[in-house]
C-alpha cells in the first residue's frame, strides 16, 4: 500500500510543481522550450497554466511571462502570477531569471517566491555545468526570510551541491548522482535527439519516452513510474507548435486519457 501511495505521489507532484525550474521548458538536451523561444523574434513568451477540477472542469491556476534580458542578451527574465486555483494558497507571485550558455543549456536559475502580502518568503538559486548537455555539477542556494512583517527579519541560507559522474558513449549517457543512494539516470541517443530517459532509485524507476513529428520537433513525452512490484502508473504529455515552430500548446494526460492539465503559449 505505501508503495502504490509513493508512486501516486510522484505522478501528482511531477504535474504540479508550477514554480519549479523546468515547468514549462520540456527540455531535450540542449532544446526547450526557452531555446525555440531565444531563437525567434519575439521579445516576451506568456504560458498559462490550467489545471483539471472535478467541480469546475479546467481552472486557470497561474500564468507566466518570460521576456528576453534587454542588456544579457543570454538572459530570460519571468514572473509569476498565481490565481486562487494555485494548491498553495498563500502564494501570490515569484519573480526570477534564467540564464542560457552558446549551446542554449541553462546554467543559472534563480527565483523568489512572495506570499498574499506580497512579502519575499524563499529565494532558490541554481546553478548548472555540463557535458554534452547533460549535467555534471549542480550548485544549490535556497534562502529562507524568518520574521518577514516584524521588525527584525532574519534568513536562513542553505548551501547543497550534487556532483554525476558521466560515462559517455556512443549513443548513450549513463549520469551517477555520487551522492549515497543517488539515481542512476540513462539517456539513450539516436541521430542526435534524445529517445529516452531511464531514472533509478530505491524502490521504483522513471521512465520517459520521447517522440518527434516530421520537422523533428519534440512531439510527446510519455512519462512512467514503475514500483519494485511492476505496478505501472503513466501520463502522456502532448506538444503542439504554431506555423512559425514555436510553443502554442502543451496537454497532459493520465493513463485513461483525461487531461489533468494543460498550458497555452502566446507572444509578442
């Protein structure tokens, strides 16, 4: 029982970590989201977020708006909004900043999250080093504000790193998390792209599946945890694309083929 609770759990927290860094990047090595979008001509990405009520059918949970650094031209910066329908209820903006290398990797994601009186509550810091586009080093700062709306505000500041060993070959990428009980994460590689995602740690396994459309652009992800017992639970996310090439709409569905959430990209 507590394994078929854990692996509900995962499937319900990997589609609802709105504020997380790779929310709404749907990366593929050194592709995403933030690259199709670095790559046009458009200076601002807005993705909104919906997500699926039993009582209220698909309810907009909270919107973000990228727009391109006007000095670092390697710089993303974005912000935000959170409506009632966020599952954190105080909760009420995050501001923050990507920033992407020549080869379009991100190498530094920064964001500060604010309550409903509108008072910094977090500020997460990450940085990335990589090879062949996959990570080997990872750098981490979270910031904590205690006291906020007192007259004595204090923080308190967490450091963490997480160091992979990479054994690159030909058409694969084996990435070891040295760290005691870390994952195991395999890339398989065919023709450049990448075809799949294989993740290990005690108990269970992640899988994710990748597929392309004619033009070779990312076309679904079909994500699987598997428990030590061989119960499978699996959800299946839908890429769509505008004529140009760029994001116009991401769906998620489960197993069944219900929509759990869905993202809608405008720009200007």
């Amino acid at each position: 029982m507590k394994k078929i609770l854990l692996i509900t759990a995962l499937v319900f927290g990997a589609l609802t970590k709105a504020q997380e860094m790779d929310s709404d990047l749907f990366a593929v090595l050194n592709n995403s989201s933030l690259s199709v979008f670095m790559k046009s001509a458009y200076t601002t990405m807005e993705v909104t977020t919906f997500r699926a009520s039993k009582q209220q059918g698909l309810v907009e949970e909270y919107t973000t708006t990228y727009k391109k650094g006007k000095i670092n031209p390697d710089r993303i910066n974005f912000t935000i909004v959170y409506t009632e329908f966020y599952l954190l209820e105080d909760r009420k903006k995050s501001l923050g900043k990507y920033e992407l290398n020549g080869n379009y990797d991100i190498t530094k994601y920064e964001r500060s999250d604010f309550d409903s009186r509108n008072l910094r509550t977090y500020t997460f810091y990450h940085s990335y080093y990589y090879k062949n586009s996959v990570v080997n080093i990872e750098r981490i700062r979270n910031k904590e504000y205690i006291g906020t709306g007192s007259v004595e505000v204090d923080t308190v500041v967490t450091l963490d790193s997480v160091i992979y060993k990479l054994d690159i070959q030909e058409k694969q990428i084996i990435q070891t998390d040295l760290a005691p009980g870390g994952a195991v994460t395999t890339y398989l590689i065919e023709g450049g792209k990448l075809i799949s995602k294989i993740s290990t740690l005690t108990g269970f396994a992640e899988e994710d599946k990748y597929s392309y459309d004619a033009k070779g652009q990312l076309a679904s992800i079909e994500t699987a945890l598997v428990g030590e017992d061989g119960q499978r639970i699996s959800n299946l996310t839908k890429i769509h694309y505008s004529m140009d090439g760029l994001f116009s709409e991401v769906i998620f569905q489960d197993q069944n083929g219900e929509v759990l959430e869905k993202k809608t990209f405008t720009y200007k």
